[in-house]
C-alpha cells in the first residue's frame, strides 16, 4: 500500500514540475508601446510650421521642427538642440532630404521619435530641409527699367534684377525704381544670372546743389544770401560750412552748397563748402631786383586803368619754378608773369615765374 501511494505522489509532482517550466518559457505579455512609437514613423514632418517650445506630444505626437542649433558628438551619434527639444540621432535614425552630415547650426530641421524622461527625443525620423541658393548682391544706377509694380525687371551695374510680391523695399516703394536712382538688391541668382530680389534698397536721392563764384551776397551770418552760377542760395543756423566759416562767404570767393530746392528754385543750403582764395597773378615788367640766386626779390611794374603804374614786390625762393628762362634771367626790363599766394606784407611768393623772350 505504501509504495503505491508513494508512487502516486511522484507522478503528482512530476506534472506540476513540468507544468510549471512549461510556463516559464512563454514569452511576456506585450506592453503598451511607448509615447509616440506608433505614430513616429507615420506621422508627416512639415517644415514650414516651427514648434511653439512646450507643446505638448511635440517630437513624439507631433514633428519638432525649428532651426538646428547646439550639436555635439559625430554622426551618426549626434546630439542637437531644434525649437529648445534636445535631439539624440543614432544610427537606425532615418534622414529625409539629406543625411546626418546635413545637420548643422542654422539649418531648418524637423525631427520625431521616442520621448525620454528628461524632454529629450530619440530621432525615429529627421527631415533637412534643402539648402537655399546662395544671394547674391549687387548695386549701381538703375537703368532699362520696364514692367509695373511690383512685377519689375531692371538692370543695376549690368546685372538684370526682377521684383515680385514677394520682393521687399527699403528707403522707398516699388513706385520709387527709377531710372536713374541709385540701389541695391539682394536676392538668388538663377541659371540666366537673373536676380530675383528679396531685397531692394533704394537709395536717397542726392540734394540739389551749385557751385560757382558767389555773387550778390546779402544778409549776415548766419542768414545769408547769394548767388552760385544763377541759383539763390540761402544760409541759416543749421547750415554747416565747410573749408571756411559763415564769414569766409565773400563776394568773388568759390564756393559750393548742397541742400533742398524750394519751388522758386532756391537752394536752403544744408551743406555750403568755401574753395580756397584763388592764388593771385600778376604780370609786369621787373624795374629793380635784389638779392642772389635762388633767393630773390625783385619788383614788378604793370600798368593800371588810371594810367599810374601799379607795383608789386616779388620773392623767389628754392621751390620757385622758371619757365622760358632761369632766375639769372630776370633783370631790369625783363618782362615776366608771377603766380604764388600773397603774404601778408602784400609780396609775392612765386610759385611759377614764367619770362617772355626779349622783344
């Protein structure tokens, strides 16, 4: 009886060992799948919308797309930083429009994967967005210009620019492409070396200016009034001078002004600029001399419109230079003429001097 029961006990213990490794060896149910594996792969990844930082799902539901910014590590390993989301690539990390070496700072990027713990996502999928031509810039005068705002073709320093809807304008409008105006474009360049401007930079057109001898010269400073090459110019407060001072505006003297035209013609002179006193000439005949080559002094007589004879004290020096004859040539009667700026006892000193063949 006792080895019966033993033995049935055996057969008993035997089942629910083999029951139980039977067991052991089934596979663990399946898990729920993590946050955005299901849809990491399926989900479409569009460049142009860029990732509000903190939005929810985003990199696991939703594409984080941005601007790549920080990286560190090395292809294929490599870590970046898109729309504030770190980004982890490994080697299974599938590329559109480009591959892990495209990843670089300032390139547009979209990216889905697994969320980790910290915010982080495991690249499933990245999208490069394509490289943009390079722009090119060019300015000049605009010339050829032809067809209606904001559709515009134009030639600047040889170069055909054309603008569209798209085309932004700086320093004036579309309306303000003249031929003639100075600007810039910036845009790409295509096959046909066309421009297609973003970008267009119109330049400030210059403010009217003359020059000339001043002439009918009124007022006082700083209120002046005169007159260069026929048009009046006015002067005030505001009016900054150049090579001279509001004083140095004299009947005679050359100068320049540069500002806004009134509808009379009239210049009010931002800018007026005084040219240097022209360098006094004088001819005659030499009536005494003194001194010694190279250093001398002789004095000029010259007729005047009253019928006396005007005369002028002259000195040459080192730097004086002799034409038609040298400075042992002038003498008693030698007939010359004299350029070179006055000093302040009234002399000469000669520049050029410059004898006439004897008669």
């Amino acid at each position: 009886m006792l080895p019966r029961r033993y033995a049935l006990c055996s057969l008993v213990a035997l089942a629910v060992f083999i029951i139980g490794c039977s067991n052991a060896s089934k596979p663990p149910a399946p898990t729920a799948p993590t946050q955005g594996s299901a849809s990491s792969s399926g989900s479409s990844i569009d460049l142009d919308t860029a990732t509000v930082p903190g939005t929810v799902g985003a990199g696991s539901d939703k594409p984080v797309v941005g601007t790549v910014g920080q990286s560190s590590g090395a292809c294929p390993d490599l870590t970046f930083v898109l729309a504030n989301v770190t980004i982890h690539l490994s080697s299974t990390t599938r590329f559109e429009s480009g591959a892990c070496s495209d990843v670089r700072a300032g390139v547009r990027a979209g990216a889905i994967g697994t969320k980790n713990a910290d915010g982080s996502i495991n690249a499933v999928r990245v999208k490069i967005a394509p490289a943009l031509p390079p722009l090119t810039h060019v300015e000049g005068t605009i010339s050829g210009l032809g067809g209606i705002c904001p559709a515009l073709t134009f030639t600047l320093s040889g170069t055909t620019v054309h603008t569209t809807d798209k085309t932004r304008f700086e320093g004036g409008t579309c309306a303000d492409v003249q031929n003639g105006a100075r600007a810039g474009a910036i845009g790409s360049k295509g096959d046909d070396s066309v421009i297609a401007a973003e970008r267009v930079k119109i330049a400030p057109p210059p403010p009217p200016s003359a020059a000339g001898p001043v002439t009918s010269l009124s007022g006082t400073c700083p209120a002046l009034i005169f007159t260069l090459s026929g048009t009046i110019v006015h002067t005030t407060d505001k009016t900054v001078f150049e090579g001279g001072a509001c004083a140095d505006v004299k009947e005679g003297a050359r100068a320049g002004a540069a500002g806004p035209k009134a509808a009379d013609g009239s210049i009010t002179a931002d800018r007026v600029k005084i040219g240097p006193p022209p360098v006094p000439a004088v001819s005659g005949t030499v009536s005494s001399t003194g001194g010694t080559c190279p250093a001398l002094t002789f004095i000029l007589s010259s007729a005047a419109t009253t019928g006396a004879a005007v005369t002028t004290t002259v000195r040459a020096g080192e730097t004086t230079r002799f034409e038609g004859g040298t400075c042992a040539d002038i003498k008693v009667r030698a007939r010359v003429g004299v350029i070179g700026p006055k000093a302040a006892d009234g002399a000469i000193e000669a520049r050029m001097v410059k004898i006439a063949p004897p008669k």
